[in-house]
C-alpha cells in the first residue's frame, strides 16, 4: 500500500505503508486513514528524525571494502538503510517548517 504526503512546500511524497509506519514512528505520529504534522510540530519531529538518520549511519556506514565486488550479474546492491530512505520525507518537512505549512497525509 502506497502513502501519500502533501504540503504546500514541496512536491507530493509518496511511500511504502511500512516506511511511512517506520518514520510516522520516529517522529511519535501514528498512521491513522488521515493526518497531520503541525508547523507546531515539524521542529521536533526534524530533529528526532534527524537523529535516527544519524543512529543509522552509525550501524550502516558506507564503506565499500565491507563488501566484496562481485562481477555483473552476481553482484548484489546493499539495500538502503534508515539514512537514505528518510531523506526525501526530512527534505519535505525542513521545507514545510521554512514555508511554516503543515504536512498531512490520506487527503
């Protein structure tokens, strides 16, 4: 299942429910059909998320000798981590928080 995001600042952000769960979760909001992230609650929320970003890198660091180079077809991409996913929904709330515009989903 697909999650849309919207606000006023920035492009439509659209998600996997499980993502969307993950980061809803960071930041203390729960996925209901419709919601709301206050430009009261966007300081919070970018710093919490910001700090999970960070935890993340700490656990996944991008260091290419961890990994042995394959050739073609038997070379596999490491799947992204936290850091990489939650940047496009960080990008939308800092702007969100700049335009002082809420971000909603299931409208």
């Amino acid at each position: 299942m697909l999650i849309t995001f919207k606000s006023h600042a920035a492009q439509d952000l659209i998600m996997m429910k499980d993502l969307a769960l993950t980061l809803l979760g960071i930041i203390g909001k729960h996925m209901g059909e419709r919601g709301v992230i206050t430009t009261e609650e966007l300081p919070r929320a970018i710093q919490k998320l910001e700090a999970a970003v960070q935890d993340a890198r700490k656990v996944h660091p991008a260091e290419s000798s961890v990994h042995p180079v394959g050739s073609g077809e038997d070379e596999q991409e490491e799947p992204l981590h936290l850091g990489q996913r939650a940047y496009p929904f960080l990008d939308m709330l800092r702007a969100s928080q700049k335009e002082g515009t809420n971000v909603m989903w299931g409208v």
